[in-house]
C-alpha cells in the first residue's frame, strides 16, 4: 500500500513538476509583460502544488529523503510524468498547446482527486483546483486567439496542436500503483477521464477555428520512466546544483 | 499662451511642489517635468524588466524547490514592477510601445547593474542583498515625490523590494553558514557584486547632471555621493555579521564624521558599461529584443482575435 500510494502520489507531482520547469524558464523572455507574468505564476503554481505532493511522499517513503532529495536526485527513469508535459517551449503557440492539452486533463484530475479517501490529497486536490482552473482559462483563451487570430497564428497553433496530439492518450492510461490506488479509494481513475477531456478539448479547439487532429497514433511511456530526448537535458539544470554540491543546505 | 502666462503657471506649479502638493496626470505640468518624469521613471521600469534577466537566469538551477519558488516569484514582482511603472509612465502621454522602442534601439537607459552575468547561485544572494538594497536606498525617497502615479507606484514598489532584500541576504547568511564550498562561493559573489553595487547610486555628484533639477522636484532628496555613503554604512556591518570580508582594503570606520571611508570606485569601468560595452550589454538587449520579435505574431494574432470578437459582438447589436 506504502509503495503504491508513493508512486502514486509522484505520478500526479512530476507532471507539475516537469511543466513547472518547462514554464520557468520562459521567465523575461515571453511575448508581451503580461503574458511573462502569466507564464511565470502558473510556473509558481505548479511549483507549489509540487512541494505539497513531495513533502507527503517523504512522509510516506520515511527513509529521511526530503522533497529536494525526492524532486532533484532520482535518475531519469525513476521519473514518471507523462511525455507531454516535458516537450520543449518550441514557440508560444507549442507552450500554449502544451499548457492547453495538459490543463483540461489537470483540472478534471484535481476534481476526482478531491473526493480520494486520502485525506491529504483530497486537500491538495482542493487547494490546487482555483489555480488550476485559472491556468485552463489563461491557455484555452490563448488557443483560441491564436487559433482565431491571423493566418499566421492559425497556422502555428495548428501545428503545436499536430504535434502534442500524439501525447494526449498517454494522460490516461494507468500504471500498477494506479489501479491499485482506484481499488483503494484514494486514486482516480483516470481512464473514465477520457471521454470528457475530448469533449472538453474540442469544443475549444472549434471555437479556436482548428482542426481535430485524426492521427490515431500515440506516444507513450513517461509513466513508465521512458522519456523522449529532450528530458534529459531539462534533469540537467533542474538537478545541477543537488547533483554539482550534494548534502547541502541552501 | 503668453509667455507671461507660461511663467505664471510655471511659478503656481512650483509652487504647489513646494508646499509638497501631488501633481497628477492631468494637471498643467512644464514640458521639461514631463520628458524629465518620462526619463526617469522609463528607465525605472526598463530596469526592473532588463533586471529580471539574470536572475531568471537561475529559475530553472535553483538548489531547493523552495528556493525556486521564492525565485519565481521575486521575478514575477520585477515584471509587475515593471507594469505599473510604465503604466504611471504612460500618463505622461506616451505609449509602452513608444516606451520599449527606446529601449531597443538604446535610446533608453537601464540600470547598468544588470550587465554583469549571474555565474553561480550566490549570485542570487548579492543581488537581492546588495542590489536591491541599493536600489531601495535611492527608491525610498521617490515615495515622496512630486509625481502623484510614480509615488503611489513606488510605495508598492519598495514594500516588495525590501521582501526581497531580505530574502537575499537570507540566502547569503545560509551559504556564509553552510560548507567550505559554500561560504567561498557567497564571498565570491560579494566581490564580485560590490564595487558594481556602489556604482549602482549613479557617479559622483560632481558628474551628475540631472541631480539640481531633480532636487527641486523631488524626484531626488539625497544626491549621489550622500546615498552611496548611507548604502556603505548600512551593509558593511550585515557583511561582517554573517563573516564575510567587503573587497575594499581602503575600508575603514572612521569615528569623527561617523561613517566609513571607502577605496576609489573604478568609474572607468562605470561609464564602459554606462556606454554599452559591460560583460553582457549585448545579451541583455538581444533577449529583450529577440522576445519582442519573437512575439510579435502573438501580439497580433491577440490584436485580430479582439478586433473579430468586436464585430461578432456589435453585428450582434444591429
């Protein structure tokens, strides 16, 4: 039960993990003041969320490893977040995407999470909801002005939209520790997720003027520890100074 | 207007800065007051937008998450500084458009401090600890000042800056505490940022050109030289109470006048960097100008978005 619940609990914090990264390092580069603002405090959000998460699975593991220890010293493929959240900040409109496609998953995650026999997550789940809320309306806004906006941005947002497509299935699939959590109680099953997030996803991609892509190929394997290129790279700067000066204290 | 009448308005606009009255944006103002505000408080903002660069820098290498996180949101506050600074500044009847071209092109100053490159995370510590306490000594005063919308903005401004003065040189007291390795690292830091700090409160009153003027309107209470002395005597002992040595062999307590005496600041080096040529002038501008024009298609596909959804609305009406 211990081992699941804490694979559990890093299978829903890494994704807010990685993309908290991903959106950190846009900070004081974005394409207007307000959106750098924008960018930067669902980057804070995400963060925040993270701590919560981590700081209960160091309760739970009990083996004197700390959020830190948790967040910044495990191999690359002890990490467990879905492939989408690390794709790089190709272009605003492959951030926005990505923000999107991940945001209308979160919020209807958070919304079960709430109702979890574990009264930590229920509470996280709770706390995290108004942020995350706020995060859909900021990027579904985005999709559908850049979407609706000019050719140009059309153009962009379709492909952002092509390319993360790929990535959209692998939000619901479950991994050994989820199912076990679904029978506990405590997790959410996420594949009852699905139906919804499409409904939801496509309702604003119409609106936003864009095609529902139709590919029916997908990637998978985050939530198994595999990830695409690009994740190592990110492991590198997030993992630098834990990895560069180890058993500090900052 | 006459020119006698100019002068009138002139004397009653003195006048009211005198008896220590806001002036606000609508009010009659002289020309000079108005390019001289728009000056100032551009590069204030210009400033807290290019400053936001080299810390953001250590966004993504921040050795704790909770030390990420008070990262993250020390430079979120930069931007909104930066917001409702030119948004003061566009009550002056210029746009931010107008605004960040100035800066661009270089035109427009920033504080030169930025030019120096964040190279570890001690970095972090002296710039919130020097830098922003710098920047609150010569900030404090404009709390006061005569321009009602920069006040009000500066009273926000300088509650958030000394948040994170203190952050900084909480950062610091934690590595000047911590390894061998660490504390070498805060000292290096310190060396590094303090003679960059001390030219940060502008050059010597003898070469300030704008101080008499800004006096007057109180945009300045304090010159150059006054505020650097005060900066001085309040940090020396906050670095000798953590154990970490100012790179000044001239510095020195000096019982009679009360303060310390200081070594000759390489004003060479100041108006290099002043002139564009620091350590990192042209990557500072490049990322500023490379994010606006790389946002571009963003900006306009929001103006077209907009424009559509206005048409939806007013077809709507008909």
């Amino acid at each position: 039960m211990k081992d699941n619940l804490y694979k559990y609990i890093l299978g829903i914090a890494d994704n807010s993990l990685i993309l908290g990264q991903r959106m950190g390092s846009l900070t004081g580069h974005g394409p207007s003041l307000e959106t750098d603002i924008a960018c930067t405090n669902i980057s804070l959000d995400l963060f925040g969320q993270v701590r919560s998460y981590y700081q209960y699975a160091a309760k739970i593991a009990g083996d004197g490893r700390t959020e830190d220890d948790i967040a910044m010293l495990r191999k690359e493929r002890e990490y467990v977040n879905v492939l989408l959240v690390e794709q790089p900040n190709t272009d605003f409109a492959y951030t926005m995407a990505r923000q999107f496609l991940f945001d209308v998953y979160h919020l209807l995650l958070l919304n079960e999470l709430q109702k979890s026999k574990d009264l930590t997550l229920s509470a996280i789940a709770s706390k995290s909801i108004k942020e995350v809320s706020y995060h859909q309306r900021f990027s579904s806004d985005w999709i559908k002005r850049l979407g609706d906006g000019t050719d140009l941005s059309h153009q962009k947002m379709q492909d952002a939209i092509d390319a993360l497509w790929a990535y959209t299935d692998e939000l619901f699939h479950q991994t050994q520790a989820d199912k076990v959590m679904v029978k506990e109680g405590v997790g959410v099953d996420v594949t009852k997720l699905k139906e919804t997030y499409y409904k939801q996803v496509n309702e604003v991609l119409e609106e936003a003027t864009l095609n529902i892509p139709e590919s029916k190929y997908f990637q998978k394997g985050g939530k198994e520890g595999i990830h695409t290129e690009h994740m190592g790279y990110l492991l590198s700067d997030l993992q630098y100074m834990q990895r560069t000066y180890p058993n500090m204290e900052w | 207007m006459s020119e006698e009448q100019i002068k009138n308005l002139e004397a009653q606009f003195e006048a009211r800065i005198a008896r220590d009255e806001k002036i606000e944006a609508k009010d009659w103002m002289p020309e000079k007051y108005r390019q001289t505000h728009i000056r100032q408080m551009s590069q204030h903002a210009h400033s807290e937008i290019v400053g936001m660069l080299p810390e953001g820098n250590w966004i993504t290498r921040a050795p704790s998450l909770r030390r990420k996180v008070a990262l993250l949101a020390k430079v979120q506050d930069e931007a909104g500084h930066g917001l409702y600074l030119y948004s003061a500044c566009e009550t002056l009847g210029i746009s931010r458009d107008e605004l960040y071209d100035q800066l661009h092109s270089g035109k427009a100053k920033y504080s030169s401090i930025f030019n120096y490159p964040t190279v570890t995370w001690a970095d972090m510590g002296a710039i919130g600890w020097l830098v922003d306490g710098a920047a609150i000594i010569n900030q404090v005063p404009l709390c006061n000042t005569s321009y009602g919308p920069y006040a009000r903005a500066m009273v926000r401004v300088c509650k958030e800056e000394s948040f994170h003065q203190r952050q900084g040189y909480e950062i610091m007291i934690k590595l000047a505490n911590g390894t061998p390795e660490q504390k070498e690292m805060a000292q290096d830091a310190l060396n590094r940022w303090w003679w960059p700090s001390l030219m940060m409160l502008g050059p010597t009153d003898a070469e300030s050109i704008h101080t008499e003027q800004s006096m007057k309107w109180k945009l300045k209470r304090k010159s150059n030289d006054e505020l650097r002395q005060q900066f001085i005597d309040q940090t020396v002992p906050q670095a000798d109470l953590i154990g970490l040595t100012i790179p000044d062999p001239d510095l020195k307590w000096n019982e009679e006048k009360g303060s310390y005496d200081f070594g000759e600041i390489n004003w060479d080096e100041f108006w290099q960097v002043v002139k564009g040529h620091g350590p990192c002038n042209k990557e500072r501008m490049n990322a500023r100008v490379g994010a606006w024009e790389r946002g571009e298609w963003v900006r306009d596909a929001a103006m077209a978005y907009a424009e559509k959804q206005q048409q939806k609305k007013e077809k709507q009406v008909v």
